[in-house]
C-alpha cells in the first residue's frame, strides 16, 4: 500500500528524491522507503520528505516519525529492530500511526 497523505490531493505518480528507492530495503518495507524519500504528491505538488529516528531505550528499539510536510510525529517501540522495522512498514501502510501535531515551543519563560 503507498503512503498515505493527511490532506489528499489527485494526481499522477509519486517522486523520490535520492538513491533510497533502489535499495535492497524498497522491497522489504517499501512505504518506510517511501515515507523517507517521496519528495513529490502525485498532483506535483512538493512534499517535504519524513525523517525517522531510530534508538535503544530500556532494551526496547524505538522510533521516533516525524512527517515534516504534516507537521505531526508518531511513536513506536518494539522488543527487536525486525519487530519495528515490520511495525513501521505495517503502521504507515496501512494509516494505523497515532499521529501527534508537533508542539510549537516559544521562549522559555523565566
């Protein structure tokens, strides 16, 4: 299943900006790959590409979304890197991410 986008608009195909599409991982989590490099929507218009980062926490691998054309994040952990990288694959596919907006922070109040 391909990306999904928050505001939908109609249009042709996906670009991607980059090599990532021709890794070996574009066949293994495709919309992980997707989510990273698309740099286009379909419609043309421009889509700044995802970011995700990846640490170890409490012996659990966790990851960090963040979808920098929505401005939102999503969270996710798991007991191993496969069981995430197939979480991250699964929850993007198939638009079940619990997508948070990003807080904006100000100046710090003294």
């Amino acid at each position: 299943m391909a990306l999904q986008r928050f505001m939908p608009r109609e249009g042709t195909a996906l670009s991607s900006s980059g090599p990532a599409t021709s890794c070996p991982w574009s066949g293994k989590y495709p919309t992980v790959v997707e989510f990273l490099s698309t740099s286009l929507w379909p419609d043309g218009a421009k889509r700044e590409t995802g970011t995700i980062t990846l640490l170890c926490d409490s012996g659990l691998a966790k990851a960090a979304l963040n979808d920098r054309d929505a401005n939102v994040s999503a969270f996710l952990s798991a007991e191993s890197w496969t069981a995430l990288f197939k979480a991250l694959e699964e929850g993007l596919a198939g638009g079940r991410l619990e997508w948070r907006a990003k807080k904006e922070y100000g100046p710090r109040r003294k």
